[in-house]
C-alpha cells in the first residue's frame, strides 16, 4: 500500500513554532501600525482625502523572512525525523497556502473598518495600498493571499539555496534575480519603452495584478520544487 504524503503532519510541526508563523507577521503589523498612527498624528494632514502609509509591507517582508526559516532552520530536523523532501515541501507549502488566506482576511477585514472608521479617524489607508489593495474586499483579498504566499516560497527558495550551497551560493542567486531586474531595465531604456510600462502599469486593474502574482507564484513554486529535490543535509 502506498504510503500517505504526511501534509498534516509537517504542518502541525511546523506550527509547533505559532510565534514565528503566526504572531510574528501580525506583531510586526500591530507595530507598524502604531508607529503610523504617531507619525501621521505629528504631522500636517495636508489637502488628501486619504494618507498612505507602508507600515503593512513589514508583514510581506516578514512572511519573506518567515519562508527563509522554514527551509534554513526547519528542514533539517524534519528529514531526521523520516520526512521525505517532497512530503516537507507540500506541507511547508501547504502551510504557507493556509496562513496567505488567512492574512488576506485580515487584510480584507482591516480594509472594510478602516473605511467605515475614516480611515481610523484620521484619514489613515494602513491596509489600502494604492494600485494593490484598494479595491473590493474580496479582491483584495485575493491578492494580499497571493502576495504573502508568493514572498513565502520565494523566501523558502532562499532558504533551500542557502542550505544546498551556502552562503556564497545565496548570494549568487540573489545577484542573479538583480542582474535579471537591472538587464530588464537596461532594455527597457534601450528601447525607449519605459513610458509604454508606466502606461501599462497605470492601467493594469486589481484582477491583472494578482494574475501576474500568481504566475509569479508558480515560477516559484517550480524552481524551489526543484531545489528540494536535489538538497541535501
């Protein structure tokens, strides 16, 4: 009889740490938070309708962080355990799937009272990120989920490149990914095409976005599969 791939088993071990996976992303929210509420009450509101703040992309840079861990500090005790590489990466991957959604209601939850609140009494847009996530509930929903689960893998991408090659090795896949950036935009300069991106992206709508996301994700998704399967400890 084949044997069942233990998902909810490494799942649950991986929640045996609730503060790294769960309290740690909103901690840092709750955080943020007050430190915007305090910079915007020392400064002049001015004549917007709504005052934008970035304290909620320290919840994505910690789910980044957060993914990094999974694979550098979690994986390897998992595999002494008996665990196989592929049955920890549907769980990490399956865990990481379950707290996106999660966090996106929160996001989508936080956005529907910060509107009906004024924007908490002050004209704050914490959870509304122009372009992002400023739109309905549910589609903001739908892309915070992806964001967090995108900066998720790709952190335990990291994580995995680290464990397979090393310091040295991690920052070669780091460099990589900005050669990749920086020869995009040497191109696009070349090309005299920068003004057709910010057009493109002036006008690309919430659904667009988070289809891109998604095919981010599975980019991802395909590559640190692939790292797994070859590591390792």
């Amino acid at each position: 009889m084949t044997r069942a791939t233990p998902i909810v088993p490494v799942v649950r071990y991986l929640l045996l740490d609730r503060v790294t996976y769960v309290l740690l992303p909103w901690t840092w929210a709750v955080f943020t938070f007050l430190i915007d509420v305090v910079i915007l009450e020392l400064t002049p509101a001015g004549d917007t309708a709504h005052r934008w703040v970035g304290g909620l992309g320290a919840v994505f840079a910690v789910m980044f962080a957060v993914g990094v861990q999974s694979a550098a500090r979690a994986l390897p005790l998992a595999l002494s355990l008996g665990i196989s590489r592929r049955g920890y990466y549907l769980g990490a991957t399956a865990l990481a799937g379950g707290l996106a959604v999660c966090f996106g209601l929160v996001v989508a939850v936080g956005q529907s009272v910060e509107r009906a609140t004024g924007g908490w009494g002050i004209d704050m847009a914490y959870f509304r990120v122009p372009y992002f996530l400023d739109g309905p509930w549910y589609q903001s929903w739908l892309t915070a989920a992806v964001a967090f689960a995108l900066l998720f893998v790709h952190g335990m991408w990291f994580g995995l490149i680290h464990r397979r090659a090393g310091l040295l090795g991690t920052t070669v896949f780091g460099a990589a990914q900005l050669c990749v950036l920086a020869l995009a935009a040497v191109v696009a300069t070349w090309a005299h095409d920068w003004h057709r991106i910010g057009r493109f992206l002036a006008t690309l709508t919430a659904a667009g976005l988070t289809a891109a996301l998604a095919t981010a994700l599975v980019v991802l998704v395909t590559g640190s599969y692939a790292t797994i399967r070859r590591l390792t400890v």
